[in-house]
C-alpha cells in the first residue's frame, strides 16, 4: 500500500515535469543555468502553507526556509546558513517572514502544553507569550489569543532577522533588502501584511515599538 504512495510520487513527477516542457521546452535549462530568487521565505513547516503556491511563484523564484512555528532564533546555524546564503550570496531583496493563524506550533505554546521533544523549540513562542502576557490577557476569546500570538511571533522574529550580524552588515554596506511580517488565513487563503516592514535595524527597532504601544486588536484586523 506505501509503495503504492510513493510510487505515485514519481507518477506525479513524471507528470508535472512533461507539463513544464510542454508550455515551455527551455524551463529546465533555463534554471539550471541561473538561480536569482527575489524572495526567501521564512514560513512555517505546515503542510497546507505551501510558499510557492501561496504567492504564485515559479521555482527559482523564491528561496525558502521553513520550521515548525517558523522562528528565527539567534544560535540556529540552519536557519542562518539560509539566511545569509539568500542575502550576502544570492542578494535577495525581500524576507518575508510568513506565520498562519491556526498555528499548531503556536497554540501549543499558547496553552503551555507538553507534546515532548518540540517543547524545547517552542519555549522560544512561550517566552513570547510571556513577554507579552499582559496583552495577550486583555482578549477574552481564545482563537483571537491565539490569532494575536501569531502574530506577535512573526513580529519578534522580524527584529530577530534585523538583529542577525548577516542583515547588520548587509545595510551596513549600503545592501537594499527588507524585512516583512505576514500571517497567512488558512480558511480563506489570504496572506495579511501586519505592517513591520523593516528595510534598516533602525526602522524594525521602531515597527517593534510601536507594535508593543498599539492596541492588541490593531494588526491583522
Ligand atoms: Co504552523
């Protein structure tokens, strides 16, 4: 039966690969020859949060770098290697740090409770939530708690990416790349701008600000 499975991977391959060439012959040999992605993606490892397919975009069109919760944590060597690859390597323009509502990482994290060895990655949203518990106990509805959480996640991981020595010194030397924090709906398929754009450590220093002055209800509404 499992081979059956995988057996309908490569059938699916086959397929999708005999596709390409039909609506363009050179597909292939044109990625083989040149990767210049604008974009790296930081999303979740959530299956239904597909990044190319979210925004439409080709392979070659988008680097991409998931985990569970999508984090960014200062002395994960995975997550750097990316990041620094799609800058100081590729010279990506755009980071998009994609979280989604619904979140299993999140709201794991949210209710403290334990799954077993993923505790310890996702101790890095419980200090989230900690941090802002105040907040966070201010809305009375569970799912808008969680939706929240969500969002100041991918928020602290925006100031995280701003923080790294890579993106310091990439502006630093007068690079052109900027940081965004997205939350994707997996019940309408809508991705929602929560507004920390950062193109300098100065300006995530300040999106972060004012994210911790403004009304909890304020972003992603
Ligand atoms: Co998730």
């Amino acid at each position: 039966m499992d081979c059956d499975a995988i057996e309908q991977l490569f059938v699916n391959n086959r397929q999708w690969a005999a596709d390409k060439l039909s609506r363009d012959p050179e597909f292939f040999e044109r990625l083989l020859n040149q990767q210049t992605p604008r974009y790296l993606w930081i999303g979740c490892s959530d299956s239904r949060v597909p990044a190319n397919q979210i925004v439409g975009l080709e392979p070659g069109e988008i680097f991409v770098h998931r985990n569970v919760a999508n984090l960014v944590v200062h002395t994960d060597l995975n997550a750097l290697s990316v990041i620094h690859y799609a800058v100081a390597v590729l010279g990506v323009r755009d980071i998009l740090v994609v979280g989604h509502y619904g979140c299993g990482g999140v709201e794991t994290a949210l209710r403290g409770s334990r799954s077993g060895l993923i505790d310890n990655w996702l101790r890095h949203v419980e200090d989230i939530r900690d941090l802002h518990s105040d907040q966070l106990a201010t809305i009375d509805r569970h799912s808008a708690r969680h939706d929240r959480l969500c969002e100041l996640n991918v928020i602290h991981q925006v100031l995280n990416i701003s923080q790294t020595s890579v993106l310091r010194d990439a502006w630093e030397r007068g690079q052109v790349v900027a940081i965004h924090g997205w939350c994707y709906r997996l019940s309408d398929g809508l991705i929602h701008d929560l507004g920390v754009s950062a193109r300098s450590h100065e300006e995530a220093c300040r999106q972060f600000r004012k994210v911790q002055a403004s009304d909890p209800h304020e972003l992603g509404a």
